[in-house]
C-alpha cells in the first residue's frame, strides 16, 4: 500500500490530489496547500449571444440566481507500475452554484457534502476526525472568474485548504465549465482549457435542443505549481465522455462525465492511473442577496484550474493581473474606439479592476462622459458600478446628479447605484431623494433602484432594509397616480423578499388592472408558494395582458 503514496507528488501533478499524496496519513486532510498562484486570462470578457439555435434572447446569468445540483463525484487512482490496490475518493451531497456579477462574470460554488469516503482497498480509512475535518473543508466557498465563452479564468480558495479538498472543488468546478463556440451557427467545436489535471483540448458536439457531449481529445500540460512543470511527464486520455444538457436559461441542467487519464513520467517508469466519474443534476432554483466576490476575497488565494502552488493570500492579487500596465488613457481610448460589446466587455473588466485598485481614477474616468457614445459611456458606468467601492458610489451619485450628461447616463448611473453590493447609507438617500426628481425617467429608475438596494441588504443588514420598504409603502400611500403606484408596486418586487407578499396580495385584488399587471411583474422576483398561488391567481385575470403575463412568469418558474 505504501508504493502508492511514494508518488505523492505524481498524484498533486495530475491534480488527483483529490486523493491527495497525503492520504499515506489519511490525516493528510490536515495538511495546508501552498497558497496558489496568481495568474488568471486578462482579456476575460462578458456575456456572449445564445448558441442555441433559434434562441432570441442572449446568455445572461442573473445576478442572486443560485443553482441547487445534486452531485456525486467518484476519484480512483491507481499505481500501475507498482500494481498497487486502487486509492479511491466518493463525495456525494448539494452544490450550490450563485452567479455574483452578472456583468463580470463571477461566480459562487458552495459544496454542501452528505457523505465523503476514502477508499483504500475497498475499505474506508477515514476516521470520524478527520471526516468531519474534510467535510468541513469541502464545504468552503469557492469564487469563479469565468471568460465570456465560459472558460474558468480563475478560482479563489480559501488559505489554507488541504490538497485533497482544494483538487475535489476544482474538479466540481471543471465539470460546470462549458466554453461555447464562436458562431453561434456551429455544431462541432474544439476548445482549448484547463481543468484540474491539466491544459487540454476539448471536443463539443451538438446532439439535440440543448444537449451536447463533451469529450477531451488530449492535454497540452500537466497541472504544476506555476514554476515546477514536470517536463518528461505526460497524460494520456484512455477514454472521456460527458453529456452536458442545458437548461432554458443555458445554464447547465445535468453533466454525466466519465474519464480515465493515464499519468506517465519518463524517469522511473512510473504510470498512474486516474478515473472520475461525476454525475450533475439541476435540482431547483433560487434567487439569494449575494456579496460581491472583489469584498469577500480577503482570506483568498487566486490560481487557475491547473495550477496549485502560489505566494501568499493577496484579496487583490486576481485585479493586478486583469490590469497588468494598463493606465486609464489607455483603456478609455479604447473603449471610445471599441466595435462590439465583446470588445467593451473586456474593457469594462480591466476598468473595474483599475477603478478598485486605484480609485482615484474614478472622477478623472467620469469627467469624459459628457463626450462618450453611449455604448462607451455606458460601459464604463457599468465598471463603476461592477467596482462598488465607497468612492464608486461616491462618483456614480455625481453622475445621477449632473444635469449636464445625458438623461441616459443619469438614469444608467442611478441603476447601477441600487446594484452595488453594499450600498452605502449616503447611497439610499440619493436614491430616495431622486423619487421626487423633475425627470420622470430618473423617478422611474430610483424607485426600482430602491427596491434593488433593500434586496442587496437585506441579508447583513435587514433593519435597512426595512427601512426602504417602509419608504416604498408611505409613497404608495400617498399617490393615487397609476403611473405610479405601477413603478412602486414593481420596485416592492424588486426586494424579493416575503416581507412584501402583503403589499403585493392587495395590488393583486385591487380593481385597476395595470396594478394587477404590476403585481404579476413584481411576483417574479418573490419565491415561494404564496407568491405562486398569487401568481395562478392572476393567470385566471379576465384582463389578458394580466393573464397573459402571470403566466409566462409562471412558466418559467417551472422551467426553472
């Protein structure tokens, strides 16, 4: 048995660290990863068109949709030089998967294991100990940096993670990762990316609506510590399958995936062989207040999929290089000469991070609004909303107050305002004094803003919240203009809290119908079966465009 664990630096190569080198103590759960490497694709762009043919609408992932996966994970290793008995790791439980930034790409995944055994021999050699260790280190958060085709560019793990459990996140991660072709017309598409094993090629296949096989053709590079490659290793794919079905959303619905490597190093004679078997299927649908990923990375370290050692934890680390030397006359001179959203997108990313890392920059970017096009201008009120920070809110309530800009970038700005992750009390104010605002476009957009605000808050500070809400309501009380009562009734919706169902169950029985179809708009930011029941409600509405709209809102609950 012990033939198997003098590979151990074989075994973190391939990344099958799943099974950890350390399992020669099985208390290897205990023991720390080198913090990963910096590193990371610096033109990650945003969200691509739908690849689905006939699909109209584009791939957006929305901010605060968490996906519930059932998922069972199964790692074997097996030292076949040494003809020893295979080492194997099964994982079964919930993955929660959270899109953070819908304009910057970022993502949460969150395990919530059941059950995890180390087999070795067929006998489970976890003790209580050190399986509640595991658990408790599988459970931790992972954030996701993903391109605008849908590489991972980059994951961020806690410090201080042990090996095994670091290689079984990155594998989860992978197994989500679906990179989609450049024309949305194509059937047959290779991709080059990374996983935990390694730099690969991979095939995609269309085989129907929505379901395609995914198989790796071979890998490029060994998984390696960002300075250390093990030159006369190799990796050879003895066989890889995987069916991936997408659901409406074109997030995925279920990935069933089985591959078997086989890890050859020159010197020595020494051959490894690894086989995982992963199952993914979408569970249900939820709709959360997250945090975004730039204000939780504090404790983080940054690497890729194919990369497991790194300096220290650095919150900051994964901005510097998206930046690189990148100033900010660079980035506007291109972001006024940009062609394509694509273009603008990666753009923004680097803009964001520059705006977070240097946030004096901010007022200087903002003093060239009044002349930017308005895909350009809008582009950058997006890095400013996406960066969040203090002085990002300080500058985009500059912009929502300047009379001088357009109305457009007024009204961009203060929507952006009710987005940030943690919006600041000076914030709330501006959003609640523009509800009285002469432009009718900007009482529009902060009332909605309010109700976004109150939901971003709701989770670290609820009496916040409550606060808004309460302002909400003493605005409905006080109109009988349906014009509106309608922004207000959809800003209530906007919090997506239960806390609003009263307010939205009298708009649901109240005799004007453009109130009613108010209800049914802001019912589908609400979860819940009261939320439904008020929604099938109004689906019986004698009113068609009422009807009408509580049930596409009901349908796609159920899709989702």
């Amino acid at each position: 048995m012990n033939n198997i664990f003098s590979i151990r630096n074989v075994v973190i190569a391939v990344s099958i660290g799943v099974i950890a080198g350390a399992t020669l103590r099985v208390a290897g759960v205990g023991r720390t990863e080198r913090s990963p490497e910096t590193t990371g694709n610096a033109d990650k762009t945003g969200t691509t068109g739908s690849f689905v043919k006939g699909a109209r609408a584009p791939v957006v992932d929305v901010q605060g949709n968490r996906y519930i996966y059932q998922v069972d994970t199964r790692h074997s290793l097996v030292n076949r030089s040494a003809g020893a008995h295979a080492t194997e790791l099964v994982v079964s439980g919930q993955l929660a998967h959270t899109a953070v930034d819908d304009q910057a790409r970022e993502f949460e995944l969150v395990l919530r294991p059941r059950t995890v055994r180390l087999n070795i021999a067929g006998t489970d050699r976890l003790d209580q100990r050190n399986r509640g260790l595991l658990l408790r280190e599988l459970a931790s958060p992972v954030l996701i940096s993903v391109g605008g085709r849908g590489h991972v560019d980059a994951v961020h793990l806690r410090a201080g993670l042990s090996s095994m459990a670091a290689r079984t996140l990155k594998s989860l991660v992978a197994n989500l990762q679906f990179v989609r072709p450049k024309s949305s017309s194509t059937d047959d598409w290779n991709s080059e990316e990374t996983s935990a094993s390694g730099r690969l090629r991979a095939r995609y296949q269309r085989r129907g609506v929505r379901r395609f096989t995914k198989t790796t053709q071979s890998y490029t590079s060994v998984a390696h510590d960002g300075g250390k490659r093990l030159s006369k290793a190799r990796i050879t794919v003895e066989s890889s399958a995987a069916d991936i079905a997408l659901a409406p959303s074109m997030r995925i619905s279920s990935v069933n995936r089985q591959e078997t490597l086989r890890l050859s190093i020159m010197t020595g004679g020494m051959s490894v062989r690894h086989t995982e078997i992963t199952s993914l299927r979408l569970d249900r649908v939820e709709n959360v207040a997250v945090t975004a990923l730039a204000q939780r990375l504090d404790g983080y370290v940054t690497t890729t999929l194919d990369r497991f050692v790194a300096g220290k934890a650095d919150p900051r680390a994964f901005e510097r290089q998206l930046l690189g030397n990148a100033t900010l006359p660079q980035l506007m001179a291109r972001l006024k000469s940009a062609s394509d959203s694509h273009a603008r997108n990666r753009i923004l990313v680097k803009l964001r991070a520059l705006f977070r890392l240097q946030p004096d920059m901010l007022a200087r970017a903002a003093s060239q609004l009044a002349a930017m096009k308005p895909s350009a201008g809008l582009t950058l009120l997006g890095a400013m909303g996406s960066a969040g920070t203090e002085q990002a809110q300080i500058t985009l309530r500059g912009v929502a107050h300047d009379a001088g800009l357009p109305v457009k970038f007024q009204a961009n700005a203060v929507a952006h305002l009710g987005r940030v992750q943690s919006p600041q009390p000076d914030t709330v104010t501006a959003l609640e004094g523009l509800l009285d605002s002469a432009a009718a476009h900007l009482r529009n957009t902060a009332s909605l803003a309010l109700g976004t605000a109150a939901s971003r808050l709701a989770a670290e500070h609820p009496e916040r919240a409550t606060a808004i809400i309460e302002v909400l309501r003493q605005r409905i009380a006080a109109t009988t203009d349906t014009a509106q009562l309608v922004r207000l009734i959809v800003a209530l919706g906007n919090v997506g809290s239960p806390a609003v169902l009263p307010d939205l169950a009298r708009a649901v029985g109240h005799p004007d119908p453009k109130l009613r179809h108010a209800a049914a708009v802001a019912l589908q930011a609400v979860a819940g079966a009261e939320a439904t029941a008020l929604l099938q409600t109004l689906s019986a509405d004698s009113v068609s465009f009422v009807a009408r709209t509580a049930t596409q809102v009901l349908q796609r609950r159920a899709r989702s």
